[in-house]
C-alpha cells in the first residue's frame, strides 16, 4: 500500500479499453485512488482537474491526442504530472512530450512496476 500525500487521484485517459481497464485495475490495486476516461475531451469535461494528482495518457486518441491534452493543461497552468504510455515512441514524440513537462513516457507493452514507480513519485512530488 502506498503512502499518497492528499489522497490525489490518478486519471487515465485511454481509448484502448483493455489498455484503460489494465491500467485503472493495476493502480487501483497498489491502493491508489484512480479515474478512467475514454478520451481527453472526457477528462477535460470532468469536472474533476483540481483532484488529480498524476495523469496517465496515451497519445494517440480519435479527437484531441495526449500532447494536445498536455498543451491545454499546461494553457490552463494546471501542474498535473504526466505519465505518457504509447505503442507508437517515437524519438521526436518523446522529446516533444518531455520538453512540455512530461514526467515519464512508456512504450506498450510496458513494465507494470516502472509504470507503478512513476505513478507514486508523481503521486509524492
């Protein structure tokens, strides 16, 4: 169980439902309290910014992609930390997601442990 200062939630947005439901179930389970939603759109509509202490995106969606997402954040001056997940890592995306404040960024298929580390440091910062 994880010590999480505030009890800050994590959000995932992700359009792969087994992806989205792997994740939510992984976190969930190291004692983290966790928000799942389909799209970045969801999310930013959720009335629920203010609580989350880490986001975990994937950047390639159908409609806003999880560097737009980042960009509107970082518009609104929200200080979400970010965790990227993608099965398409490229060099430029990384760098481009890096340099915008990401705090991480895994490539699928990823290590369930580095994802649960990133997540927990996000989480104490």
């Amino acid at each position: 169980m994880s010590t999480v200062k505030e009890a800050r939630v994590v959000a995932i947005v992700d359009d792969d439902e087994s992806v989205r439901d792997a994740v939510l179930a992984l976190i969930t389970t190291d004692g983290i309290p966790t928000l799942a939603y389909v799209s970045a759109e969801g999310f930013l509509n959720s009335g629920q910014l203010n609580r989350v202490g880490c986001l975990v995106t994937d950047i390639r969606m159908p409609g806003m992609s999880g560097l737009e997402l980042q960009s509107k954040l970082n518009e609104g001056r929200y200080k979400i930390p970010i965790i990227f997940i993608t099965a398409h890592g490229d060099e430029k995306v990384r760098m481009q997601a890096m340099r915008s404040g990401a705090v991480e960024f895994l490539v699928k298929p990823f290590d369930d442990e580095a994802l649960l580390e990133s997540v927990r440091a996000a989480l104490n910062s």
